[in-house]
C-alpha cells in the first residue's frame, strides 16, 4: 500500500509538480490549497506526511495549521516538511513542531522527494 502524502500548497503549478513527483515514487498525494481543505482531509485520512507552505490563503497560515495540528494527539506524530519561499521563519517553523524546513525556490523537487522518502521510512 503507497504511503499517504498531504500536500498544502495554494500554487497549482506547484501542487503539480511535487504531486507528480512524489507519486513517480510510489506515494499517494492529496491535495489542498488551505489549511480548512487540508483539516477536512484529515478528519478522513492520516497521511504518512505533510508537506506544508507557510504562506497559505484564508484565515489560517501554515503556522497557525501547524500549531493545531502539534496539539492534537490524533496529528501530533505526523512528520511535517514545511516547503516555503520564507528563508527567515526556520526557526520558528521547527519551534512549532516542523520536522524540517526547506526553501522551494533553492530545492530541487528530487531533493524534495528524497526528503519525503527519507522522513516516511
């Protein structure tokens, strides 16, 4: 069974990109542009992993989604890969409860999906 990716990116050429990337690889990829969708999401799923921009639309960042979902015990133990153009907010990202933080615009998406594979063994 492919593992579970949730991936929070409000860029539909992104989304496309890192999706098509990551199920090259044999993950299943589901996808919101908000935080809202991606809560609707997991009240059905528990991703293996959740990739995450910061800069989100709506009344919800990718910090404050982060910090909801490190303080719930049904989401607290997944592994979350903040993905960002934001190179200043490292270290309040990982205070938060990021598992790790990389810039989109300086990674390849090979390094992106290395890291996913990396965080999901």
């Amino acid at each position: 069974m492919a593992k579970l990716v949730l991936l929070i990116e409000d860029d539909l050429d992104i989304q496309k990109v890192f999706s098509e990337k990551l199920k090259s690889k044999g993950f299943e990829v589901l996808l919101a542009i908000d935080a809202s969708h991606a809560f609707h999401i997991l009240q059905e799923k528990t991703p293996s992993i959740i990739l995450l921009d910061i800069m989100l639309p709506g009344s919800m960042n990718g910090f404050d989604f982060l910090e909801k979902i490190k303080s719930n015990p049904k989401w607290q133990g997944i592994p979350v890969l903040v993905l960002t153009n934001l190179d200043t907010e490292r270290d309040l990202a990982l205070k938060a409860g990021a598992t790790d933080y990389l810039i989109k615009a300086n990674t390849d998406v090979e390094i992106i999906a290395q890291k996913v594979i990396q965080l999901t063994s």
